[in-house]
C-alpha cells in the first residue's frame, strides 16, 4: 500500500486551516512541517544553504544534528524530515511505509527518519 505524502514545491501555502485540519488530517501534518520549513527558508537563507549542502541543522523537531555521538547514529521524526525539505525548496515526498536514512555533511552523523515514536521517544 503506498503510504507516500508529496506536495509540489509550486504549491502556494494552505490558509485559513484549522488546527485539526492542520494537524489531524490523512497527512499527518507533515505538509504543515514542511510549509514551516518554507517560511524558514525564506527568513534564514544560510540556514537554508547548510541545508542544501546536506546538512541536518537543528530545527523544532528532533532529527538535527549538532555533533557526531560515539554511536554514530540515531532516529529522528518524520516532522523533522519534512521541514527539512522544505528548508532546502525540495517537493514534500515522504513515504510511511519507509524509514529514510540522510548522513549529515558537516558531521558524518547518520539519522534514521521513523514515525515510530518508541525509536525517537528517548533520544
């Protein structure tokens, strides 16, 4: 079952949404994520160039990177990966089904994107 939410980069920003609608809806307010991290590429664009290099800044939701740990990896939220995406302009393409994997540039760290709040709970 394909389990993929995308919304092209063309696509002006949703108005006049309530918050479930926002938050609650079949995409799990992973395009509200991602229109944030629009809004953010706009206001912060270094922030957005480190992103675009592939650097995993440190953003609201867990999945950033400031430093490499001994493990060398850790998880991250879905929230995370779709601002992210929008900080760079990239399309939102998220697929549920799949943890996607980004190793940040600046750090060498390795981040692992689930939906499983029992993977990131603790991190």
């Amino acid at each position: 079952m394909n389990q993929r939410i995308h919304r092209s980069n063309k696509e002006p920003k949703r108005d006049g949404l309530s918050w479930d609608e926002l938050w609650k809806g079949k995409e799990k307010g992973l395009i509200t994520c991602w229109e944030v991290g629009r809004e953010l590429r706009v206001k912060e664009p270094e922030l957005a160039s480190r992103a675009e290099k592939g650097e995993l800044p440190v953003l609201g939701w867990k999945g950033g990177v400031e430093k490499k740990t001994k493990k060398g990896e850790k998880f991250g939220t879905l929230f995370y990966l779709a601002q992210w995406q929008g900080l760079r302009g990239d399309d939102l393409d998220i697929d549920l089904s799949h943890e996607p994997e980004l190793v940040c540039t600046k750090t060498g760290m390795r981040v692992i994107y689930t939906g499983d709040l029992k993977k990131y709970g603790n991190a």
